[in-house]
C-alpha cells in the first residue's frame, strides 16, 4: 500500500514548521500526498506545499486548530477530497505553553498544553480510524504521535504540565497499538531529544546540546525520518513502540 505512489495519503499536524515540515517533505520525497495542517503559519504552509508541487509532489495546506473538533472534521474532509483516502496520520502539533514551575504556570496554560497536545491528537486518531480501518473498508494504515523525551523525565521546575501531556500520549500510542492492530493500523510513538526547531529556543538549545552524547541538538529532518519509516511498509511489524531519537541521551 505506502509503495504506491499514487495511493498514500497522510496528514501531518503542526506541519508547516520544524519537524512537521521535515516529515511534510520527506514523505512528498517518498510518493506521499500530504496535507500540511497548521493554525497560524499561514505563509510558511503555503511555500512548504509550493515546494513539493514544484519538485512533482502532491499536497495541499489546510488550516485547521486540532482543539476544536468540527475543525479537525472538517480536515479530514478536505483531505478526502483534495487527495484521497486516509492512511497516515502524524501528530505533530505540539504546544509547551510557558517555562517555570508547575505551581507558577497558569490553569489557563495547562489545559490549553492538554487541548493541543492530548486532546488534539485523540480528536485526529478519531477521524483517522474509521477511514483507515479494514472493518470500514480501508486499506489499512499507520499513526504516528510525536513525543519528548520530557515525557519520562517528568521536567521538574521546567515543564511539568508538557511533560505530562506528552506521557499521556505515550499511554495513548500503547494502548490504540493494541486496540486497533486487528483493524490494519499500526501505532507508534516517536520522541524526540532537543531539536533545532524554533519552539525551544536558542539558548535552550546551546544547554541541551552540552548534555547530548552525541554533542549536538537534531535536526528536524533527523526527526522527520523516522517518523517516516513508522509510516512506511519497511515498519510493517513495528507497533506500540516508543521510538527515542535523542543523540543518545535516554528519554
């Protein structure tokens, strides 16, 4: 099914900057049509999707907040009629909210880090499903959910309330792994060490890169390539997994 060219169809949240627009071009690069979601990078979608056109790709940019639902409906619907059927789905829209600790960061905050992290990703895997599922008349598929390393660190005095989204997302990838494999649809979970994307920030990122054994921070399209091979046939036995791609730093 992913080897055909003309017949593999993923969407990608967050996909217009960082590591979403990496997997965006990647899986263009390997016959996918992608539907680049986004909130609010309206021109950074636009050339993303203009630059795999140009290279002979196929994608469209669809605007779309995964917190609210009769959005996220109405993406997989433009997705359907733009380019088909359903059977990748990555979840990369990704919120920290603020930096401090957890006592200091407002209710508002949290729960907006829940909304986008969690809660958007769980009203995407419910549209994904029935479109990909071989009960429904799908062909089958794959889901990828984008996680941090934070998620088993617990981020003390840092990120307490992203590194409990992110966690819960890991248990989600466990258990729909299990849930959904007689279905056709494979569901892992990629995390990620310190990236150079622009949601850490510079000087966050020069700290974390002292502590990676490696001695540097990802690139986004390192990131992005694994979250392409999740999606692909090579990965085809490969489900419920925890992907660490951290330089080697355990996370």
């Amino acid at each position: 099914m992913k080897g055909d060219a003309g017949r593999a169809v993923a969407i990608v949240t967050g996909g217009s900057r960082g590591i979403g627009a990496a997997a965006s071009r990647l899986l263009a690069q390997r016959g996918w049509a992608v539907a680049v979601n986004y909130v609010a990078a309206d021109d950074a979608a636009h050339a993303l999707v203009a630059g795999i056109v140009a290279s002979g790709g196929r994608a469209t940019a669809i605007k779309a907040d995964v917190t609210d639902v009769g959005a996220v409906v109405e993406l997989f619907a433009r997705c359907d009629a733009e380019l088909g059927r359903l059977c990748g789905l990555v979840n990369c829209a990704g919120l920290v909210g603020m930096r401090g600790r957890y006592v200091d960061v407002p209710d508002a905050v949290v729960r907006r880090v829940f909304d986008v992290n969690l809660f958007g990703a769980m009203a995407c895997i419910r549209e994904a499903i029935p479109r990909m599922s071989l009960q429904s008349g799908g062909q089958g598929g794959a889901i990828v959910n984008v996680s941090s390393g934070l998620s088993t660190s617990g981020a003390p005095n840092v990120e307490i309330h992203y590194a409990v989204s992110k966690a819960a997302l890991n248990c989600l990838t466990l258990g729909l792994s299990q849930e959904l494999a007689g279905e056709g649809i494979r569901v892992n979970t990629v995390s990620p060490g310190a990236t150079r994307t622009e949601m850490p920030g510079a000087a966050v990122l020069e700290a974390a890169a002292a502590e990676i054994p490696i001695g540097r921070v990802a690139e986004p399209e390192e990131i992005g390539e694994a979250i392409a091979w999740l999606l692909s046939d090579q990965a085809s036995y490969v489900s419920g997994a925890y992907l660490r791609v951290g330089g080697g730093k355990p996370g």
